[in-house]
C-alpha cells in the first residue's frame, strides 16, 4: 500500500510510524482516533468507517471544511502559496487575523496557510488561546494541493468531533478498533512538549488513558493500541497491555544537535 502524506505538517505526526503501525492495528469495521492530529493513520489504513477526534478545534473545523468545500478551500488556499504572503509581516498580518477571527472558513484557511508557513510545522497556543508559533522562513512553502483532495475524498467516509479522548473513546462499540496518539510522555523535565492546545495532558490524564483502554478491550471487547515514548514511566502506565518496541525515531528538539533517536512503544489492549 502506497503511503499517503497528511497535507499538514504536524510535530509528532505518524507517517514515518505507519507501516509498523498499521501491523499492529487489528482488523474492524470501524478505527476510532481520539488523537487524530494530521491523520496520517486515518490516511493510510482502509477502514470502512472513521470516526476521528481531536481537541483542537481549529483543526476539526479545517477538516470538516476541507470534506465538504474542498473545491472552494483549495482555491482559495492557493493564493496564500503564491510567494507574495511568504514574508515575515504578511504572515504576522494574517496570525493577527486568524486570532481574531470568529469566521469558521476564514479560519480554516488561515489555520492551513499557518501550518505550512510558521516554524516547523508546530502548533502550539498561549493561555489565551492565540496561536503564537512565529514566521518559518521557508524558501518556498509546499501547497498540498494533491494531498488535500486526497485528504477530501477518504473524508467522505470519516465523522470529525472536536472533543477529548474520553468523549470520543466512549463512542466505541462492537466492530470498532482504537488508535491512540496521546501527546508524548516527556523524556525529561525539559522535554514537555505537551501544551500542544491550551489543555495540558499531564501524567495522570496519561494514567486514565490506559485504563479506559484496559476498560474499553476487556469489557467491549474493542481492541486499543496506544503509541508513545519508550519509557519506565510509560511501561509501568501500560503494563496491562501487550508491547512492541519500535526502534529510534528522532525526538523534537529546535536544535539539531539535540535530535537523538529514542524508541517507541505500541501498546495493544485486547480481550
């Protein structure tokens, strides 16, 4: 199966994980993702249905808009890869813009345009809830045109819910199978990359992760595979579970120099 990207940059995202990911998924009817972020997952698996949540509701709103305008929003989008909004006070303009915006299209647009301009990829928000993530400096940003169709078409069989994981995993019933991308357990104090919208998913949301996906395989019988950092911490959080280290990926760090390969580990909650 030929590896489908997200047209979203997205820190953390699964493309590279996919293959591994997808030997590990059990078969269903149904993949339900709490923790959809870029889709790569969604994309690259051939599920009869989908139902994909995320807390972030820039995020659910671009995809919904992305399955029912799709024409309307690639044209549109267009303009913004046109080289002329690639400059730092054009792109200060157009975040000002989008933190003000009440418009559920024009933020969609922008939130897309944002991604694929501001550094890395990131999507981060300060208390107030204002994306702050500055300029990129791209030479010249990818439109995703391809990708967005792509995106568009398998949408046609996905159910996108700004919601949290809870609400979203108590949607799983017979025939379902969960997919869980929490956001990473830190590798250190300085590592906690996890205020990835204004809600922090502290230890403890972590520790309930696990146990409603031990709740949800033991008395639904609807398999959970979470993925996550390789760790003591971690390893104690899914003892229940069945795990598969997955070797080296290369960790966030602004720095290149402080990129090093860590392992990962898939935790499979089954009956």
């Amino acid at each position: 199966m030929k590896k489908s990207r997200s047209f979203l940059k997205w820190a953390g995202g699964k493309y590279p994980l996919v293959d591994t990911i997808r030997e590990y998924l059990p078969a269903g009817k149904c993949l339900i993702e709490p923790f959809v972020g870029a889709g790569s997952v969604f994309l690259n698996t051939d599920y009869e249905e989908y139902i994909l949540g995320d807390i972030n509701s820039d995020l659910i709103n671009l995809y919904n808009i992305v399955k029912d305008r799709t024409d309307e929003i690639v044209n549109d989008a267009r303009e913004f890869f046109s080289g002329a909004y690639n400059q730092e006070d054009i792109f200060y303009q157009q975040r000002t813009e989008f933190n003000q915006s009440t418009d559920d299209y024009r933020r969609a647009l922008l939130f897309l345009y944002l991604n694929r301009h501001c550094y890395n990829g990131l999507c981060r928000y300060n208390l107030s809830g204002e994306f702050n993530v500055p300029f990129g400096r791209y030479k010249k940003p990818y439109f995703p045109e391809s990708e967005l169709y792509f995106f568009a078409e398998k949408a046609k069989r996905a159910t996108f819910f700004c919601a949290n994981y809870e609400q979203i995993m108590s949607k799983a019933s017979e025939g379902a199978v969960v997919y869980c991308d929490p956001p990473y357990a830190p590798l250190s104090a300085t590592a906690n990359f996890t205020a990835y919208h204004t809600n922090n998913f502290n230890v403890s949301e972590q520790q309930r992760l696990a146990e409603l996906a031990q709740e949800i395989a033991k008395n639904i019988g609807v398999p959970v595979l979470i993925s996550n950092h390789d760790t003591e911490l971690t390893r104690e959080w899914y003892r229940e579970a069945k795990l598969v280290v997955v070797k080296g990926r290369r960790t966030i760090s602004s720095n290149a120099a402080g990129r090093i390969k860590v392992n990962e580990l898939l935790a499979l909650y089954k009956r």
